[in-house]
C-alpha cells in the first residue's frame, strides 16, 4: 500500500525463504509485479497463492484482475464467474467482484459492488483508500462519495476532496 513495489518484492522474497508455504507472501509478490506491469510473473504468483491458500477468494480476485490487466479477459471472467459461485456457497466480500469489474474496465460494477461492500460494513474497505488496483475508480464521483462514507477522505473547503492523512 505504500507503492514501494521493488522493496515488497524483496520482503515477499525473504519471507519466502522462511516459509516456502506463505500463500500471503506470494500474494504480496504478486501485487508488486503487477503494480510494475510484470503481469507474466504476478499471474505465477498469483496462481501459487490460490494454491497455497487452498482457492481463498482474495486469491481469485487477484488472479482476474491481472488476467484483466493483461489484456486476458476471458480468464478474468472465468474468475469472477468463479467467485459469484463461491458466494452462493459461503460469504464472499463484494470487495472481491469489484476488483475484477475495475480490472475489466467495469467501473459501475465496481461500484456497485464496493457499495454492496459497504452495506455490509466490510473490513476490506479499511483499504480503499490506497489501494492501488482501484485506482482507475478514482476519478468517479460515485466513489470520492463512498470513501467520504468510510471516512477515508473528507471534502475540502473548496469543495474537493482531501484524503485523510
């Protein structure tokens, strides 16, 4: 979250060599190399964290936001596919749909999701304001309004949007 990609892999790394199983290190090594359009070795990483994890959905939402970003959006779909059968199943953030939608270019959806998202009070939203996959959503009045909700950002004098620090 503090956008300092190349030392998140390094730290991934070593983590790694404690624990060769840590499906969170591999997550975090995944989202470094996406964040720096390495999106060949954030999908590998990506895959060895769904493994490791045992297919936990944060995982799958990765996986389609990259394929997404990479251009693969079939795969991505598939993905979110996935993660609405899953959510049938047992609860499922909407935080993890909406990363998909935004990945796919699917701004409303995000949105829609993310409101899900906060109607349900979810904890992942404590992230939204930095992070970075979500990017893309941040010129959308929609959702300046939603961190405002969260609490995340408040309006300036002037009228804009001023993050909290």
């Amino acid at each position: 979250m503090a956008r300092d990609y190349e030392r998140a892999i390094q730290h991934s790394f070593r983590a790694l060599e404690m624990e060769p199983e840590f499906s969170a290190a591999h997550l975090t090594r995944g989202l470094a190399y996406e964040q720096t359009s390495r999106y060949d070795e954030a999908i590998g990483a990506f895959e060895k964290a769904r493994a490791k994890s045992g297919g936990n959905p944060a995982t799958l939402a990765a996986l389609g936001h990259v394929l997404a970003s990479a251009g693969r959006q079939d795969e991505a779909v598939v993905l979110l596919n996935q993660l609405r059968d899953l959510s049938r199943q047992r609860y499922v953030s909407a935080i993890w749909p909406a990363l998909v939608h935004a990945g796919l270019g699917e701004h409303e959806l995000a949105i829609d999701d993310l409101e899900i998202a906060y109607g349900e009070r979810d904890f992942w939203l404590l992230w939204l304001g930095r992070e970075p996959r979500f990017d893309c959503l941040r010129s959308q009045q929609k959702f300046q309004d939603l961190l405002e909700r969260i609490g995340l950002q408040r309006r300036s004098v002037n009228g804009g949007a001023a993050p909290l620090a």
